[in-house]
C-alpha cells in the first residue's frame, strides 16, 4: 500500500534532496525515511520551524527506484552527482559521497556539505547517514524550491496538521486521497522540473561545525 512521508526541512541547499540532472535523490540525512520507503511511495518535504511560512511544499517525489551506496558511487551514470566543493552551487551540493574499497571498510567521505570545516571527514555525519545504506530514487518529482507552494486547505484538513513532526509524519494512501491528487498534479505539471533554486541556495560552500553540531 503506497504511503507518504512529509517531514520539515531544515536546510534547502539541494543537497538532501538533490533534485538536478533530471533526478531527485535523498542519500543523506533522513536514515529513517530511507529505511522505511519503498518504491512508489511518495516523500514529500516542506517549510516549517526553520523555514517560514510554514506548510508550504519545497519538493514532492515518488521513488522510482534505489540504489546502495556503493552501487551509487560506482555507477557511471551518478558520477555527475558528486560534489565539486571550488565547482558553481550546484556542483557543491552534489549527495554523492560516500564510498569505500570493500563491503569490510569503512565508509569514506567525499568533502561536501556534510564534511568538516576543513574538508576532511566528519564522523558523526558519516554514521548518521550510512547507517541506512539506501538512496532513493526519482524520476518523477518537482522541486519547487524557493518557490514552495502552500496547501490547499482542504490538504491541511485532511492531514490534520497541527505541528512539525520530530523526524516525520507517515499517511497511508487511503488516510490523504487529496494530497495524493495534489502531488500527482504538481509533478504532472512540472516533471522533473527544478521551478527554483533552492531556499538556502546561497549557504551551498557551508561545511558542518562538529562543536554547535550543524553547518556553518
């Protein structure tokens, strides 16, 4: 039964999503989503707390297919969606960064978005994101960006929205036959479009502070 997990994102750089070249990927943050979503389900991210006005819908995909991180790294067709930290912004966001020699090493990180300040690799990011070892996949989703559309509200009634989750909210199909309609049409209309940049598109050098435990 196809499920839909909306969550409140934190940062919209285009890296967690990475919604360019014609495919959205989530490869970071979010262990749980990737652990738990299957394919023809939808993930759906908006604006909240840290991100205002809140409800408003920055992407919406359903995953097409997945791919290990190793088979993410090796395959030559996602070769373009690995970081370039001195590239243009959406080269730095690239979400193709983890990588090791064998299935017995331990995980290497490219510098990106969620290196330390320095490049080098940050621990506490590499295990939070490989503990799931899944990417999901898109081809067909819209990112809207800094163009985040709000609900209707006949959407907001009928997910009963009072709050952002502290990780994510999860709605069988049958629970938000309004909201499916409504991400059927967005992506119908727009798919695979990027409509704009990403909200915090600016802050796309920023590397991750080990000390206040975020970017910076």
């Amino acid at each position: 039964m196809t499920s839909v997990f909306m969550y409140a994102v934190s940062y919209d750089l285009g890296f967690a999503p990475n919604p360019f070249g014609g495919m959205c990927s989530l490869a970071c943050c979010k262990p749980r989503i990737r652990e738990q979503a299957r394919i023809g389900d939808w993930v759906v991210g908006m604006t909240g707390t840290k991100l205002k006005p809140a409800m408003r819908c920055i992407f919406a995909m359903e995953i097409t297919s997945e791919a290990t991180f190793d088979d993410y790294w090796s395959n030559p067709d996602y070769v373009s969606r690995r970081p370039v930290r001195n590239g243009t912004p959406m080269k730095q966001v690239g979400d193709n960064i983890y990588h090791r020699t064998s299935t017995d090493s331990p995980w290497q990180q490219e510098d990106s978005v969620h290196s330390l300040i320095d490049g080098s690799q940050s621990e506490l990011n590499t295990k939070h994101d490989t503990r799931i070892n899944r990417v999901l996949l898109s081809t067909k989703y819209v990112y809207l960006g800094s163009s985040a559309e709000p609900l209707t509200q006949q959407v907001i009634n009928e997910l009963e929205y009072k709050k952002n989750p502290r990780d994510y909210f999860r709605f069988k199909a049958e629970q938000v036959p309004n909201f499916i309609a409504w991400l059927k049409a967005k992506v119908a209309a727009n798919s695979n479009r990027v409509i704009a940049d990403p909200i915090n598109f600016s802050l796309s050098g920023r590397r991750f502070d080990p000390e206040r435990e975020r970017m910076i």
